[in-house]
C-alpha cells in the first residue's frame, strides 16, 4: 500500500530541495548584510503562548496536543511569541537594539490552497528596543533588498504601507466607538480581497450611518495627504500622519521608496500591531499576500517581559516560491549541483586506486564520486556526464608511473598530469 504525504504538505526531492535551500540562503545572506543575527527556538511550545497572543480560537488553528504528563502544547504556527519570550528571558543582558532573524518550519491546521500549506518556512526579521520609525524603515529596506535580490522589479511587487495609529485614531475622529474598532479592523483587512459592492454591503451593516460609512469608503482610497480632510485632524491623526511621511523620506533616502505606496485599506488581521503596517503583494493581484508586518510595542509586555518597542516581518516561502516562478527567476538563478571530478578507470583491476584518488580529492575539499558498478570505459564517462561532473579522472596502465589522463568533460580535451602535481595544485 502506497501511503501518500500528508495533505497540505510537501516532499523535497533532490530539484526542489535546491530552490528551498536557494530561498532560504537568500534570506539569511540578505538578513546578515543588514545586521540581523539568526536564532530559533523550539518546534512545539505550551499551548496557552499562543493563546496570550491570538485568543482561544487559536487553537483551531494550529496542531495541537498533550503530552504525556497531560501538558497541553501546540506545533508552532510563528515564531514571534517564541521571540518574545526568549527576548523576556534574557532582557536585561541583551544589547540593544536586537536585531534578531529566524527561519523557522511552521505548521498552521488550515485548509490548504494556492500559496497557503499546512507546513511551510517563514523568513522572519524583528528590531525591538527601538522606538522610532527609523527601525520599520530598516525593517521594509531589508525586505525589498531581498526582493532586489531575486530580481523582483517594482512592476512586479509593491510594499503596501500603513498605520494602525492611523487607521485607529481616524475611525474614532469620524465617529466609531471604542468598542467597534476591532470588528471593523477585521472588515477592513478584506476591502481589497472583496467585490466593492460586497464590501460596502457588509460596511453598512457594521455603520448605518451613510456619512459615516462614505468616510470610511474615502479612507479607504485617500492618498496620505487627503487624509486630515477626510476625517478630521486631531493630535492622533496628525501625529501618524507625520510618521508615515517621515517612512517616506527615510525609505527614499534608502533608495527603496519606488517599491513601496501608501495604501490605508492595509490593516493587518493580527490584533497586537500598533502603528506601522505593511504588505507585500505581487503587483497583478492575483497571489496572497507575499509578506508583511509592522510595530508590535505591547507585545513583550503581553508576555509577561517590559514595555518595549518592536517591530518586524514575516515572509512565507509558499507564494514566494509561485511568484518567482511565474516571473521565470527561477531557472537562471538556482544553482544546479555540479560534481567537480568524476574518478573512473578502463579496467577494474584499477579500481582500488579509484578509491584512494576520490578520497585524496575529497580530502582537499573538492567534490569527487565514481561508478559503484565499474562496467566500460564508456558507461562511466555516461555516468560522469549524467552527475553533471566538470572533469572526469580517467585511470589506467600511466598510473603504474604516477600519471593519470584528466579530461575536461564540456570541451572533450584530455590530458596526461601527475597524480602527485595534481593532488599539490587543488586547495585545501
């Protein structure tokens, strides 16, 4: 009986290993160059951590289980309250800023579709100790370098930036209660996934004031300096106002800005955002979300840890992986794995010093591999061919005086070396 993966999860063989691994060495190469340091935590944590974070519900949302001792814990489905409680252990002896990134495995009990599995990796960079939106600008700045880093043109993705400052004190200047503030937060992180008649439909149910509604709907649409006129400036307003154009001149500063706009329909679903927001989609509409974040500044204290600023991001390799495939920046850019030296020889009864030249070779750090089955000279030169090897080391009756026939598998040219020289000039 053939037992399939589990569904909403994948199997690596050896050709998508290579675009993981690719994926993955991009985001700590680009995380490292921008003065991020790696760490990670466990696969499984108590269940009640992610509990703090997103409520009970969450709980049908990820993997959860007991243990033996009837403790109650949870696959991980993100890595930030790992952070936060690593951070809040270690407070008062790490310096600050941290700049932390992480590649975790995460697994999330949802039902699996385009760009969104069941287990997945999530590049993840966080900036805590910095209260200043000088640490969201080196935060989406990090996050384009990588996408620049992939080829990704600002044609194909944008950095969809906002404010939950601002979204919060707008909505409360035209007139929402306290109390509504997150229901409607959840509405609006749909506008741009709705049918606008749809959207307007479910708005007037949630605000039957028609003027009040058409505020919302201006909102929703109003470049970064229409915004005062809309809802009506007060200290709040003005104050994110102020913040988010002060994004905009850091991130031109940086050279990134023609990545990214200003769009106020970006809310973000989780709750614990409290200023910045951001995310990034590919331009076409036609994918999820690629990744996002924003400032996060209660969310240590959540966790039992001081108040302290935080902000970060999150990007999945899913969508990634589909976007960059269908903008063909795959092909050209994974590194194929290619054999340095193929070791073979015309008669078997050399064979044991095929054995000693592939381990001498691999000795000096090159790659080096051989026939397990030494058939003609033919077939192993077949095999060479086929393990993509730059050279192949041919042995025969010249070894009895230290020589050995090299052949250069892309031009055909072959020639006689000393075994000796040979081994001397490969680096260590």
């Amino acid at each position: 009986m053939k037992i399939p993966p589990v569904k909403g999860t994948r199997d690596f063989y050896p050709p998508d290993m290579a675009v993981r691994n690719w994926i993955i060495d991009g985001w700590k190469k680009v995380s490292v160059r921008n003065g991020f340091v790696e760490y990670d935590g466990p696969i499984f944590e108590y269940l009640k951590m992610f509990q703090i974070k997103s409520g009970d519900e969450i709980a049908e949302q990820l993997f959860s289980l007991k243990d033996r001792g009837g403790r109650e814990l949870a696959l991980r489905p993100e890595i930030t309250p790992t952070l936060a409680r690593m951070v809040n252990q270690q407070i008062n002896s790490l310096p600050r800023p941290i700049k932390w990134f992480s590649v975790p495995r995460l697994c999330r009990a949802e039902r699996p579709q385009k760009g969104r599995l069941r287990e997945f990796f999530q590049w993840n960079i966080d900036i805590i100790g910095v209260d200043d939106v000088l640490a969201d600008a080196e935060v989406i700045f990090t996050t384009v370098d990588y996408l620049r880093e992939v080829g990704l043109k600002p044609r194909d993705v944008q950095v969809k930036i906002s404010s939950r400052k601002l979204l919060a004190s707008s909505l409360r200047n035209i007139g929402i209660p306290e109390n509504q503030l997150d229901s409607l937060y959840a509405l609006l992180d749909k506008y741009s996934k709705m049918p606008r008649d749809g959207f307007e439909k479910i708005l007037s149910e949630q605000v039957p004031d028609s003027r009040m509604a058409k505020k919302i709907m201006d909102l929703m649409n109003a470049a970064l300096s229409e915004v005062a006129e809309i809802v009506g400036a007060n200290a709040g307003v003005e104050d994110a106002i102020q913040e988010l154009a002060r994004l905009q001149e850091l991130l031109t500063q940086m050279g990134v800005w023609q990545y990214c706009g200003f769009y106020p329909s970006i809310v973000r679903g989780l709750a614990y955002y409290t200023g910045v927001v951001f995310e990034v989609h590919e331009v076409a509409g036609e994918l999820r979300a690629i990744g996002g974040g924003g400032r996060f500044d209660n969310l240590l204290h959540d966790f039992g840890g001081p108040q302290i600023p935080a902000t970060g991001m999150g990007m999945g390799d899913c969508v990634l992986e589909i976007l960059l495939r269908e903008k063909g920046l795959l092909d050209n850019q994974v590194p194929q794995q290619k054999l340095d030296y193929f070791v073979a020889c015309v008669d078997a009864k050399f064979f044991p010093h095929v054995l000693e030249i592939t381990a001498a070779i691999r000795r000096k750090k090159a790659s080096a591999n051989f026939s397990y089955k030494t058939g003609g000279l033919s077939r192993q030169l077949k095999e060479a061919s086929a393990q993509d090897a730059e050279k192949c080391i041919i042995i025969g009756e010249e070894f009895k005086n230290g020589q050995l026939v090299v052949k250069d598998m892309a031009t055909g040219q072959q020639e006689l070396v000393n075994f000796d020289e040979f081994l001397s000039q490969l680096k260590c």
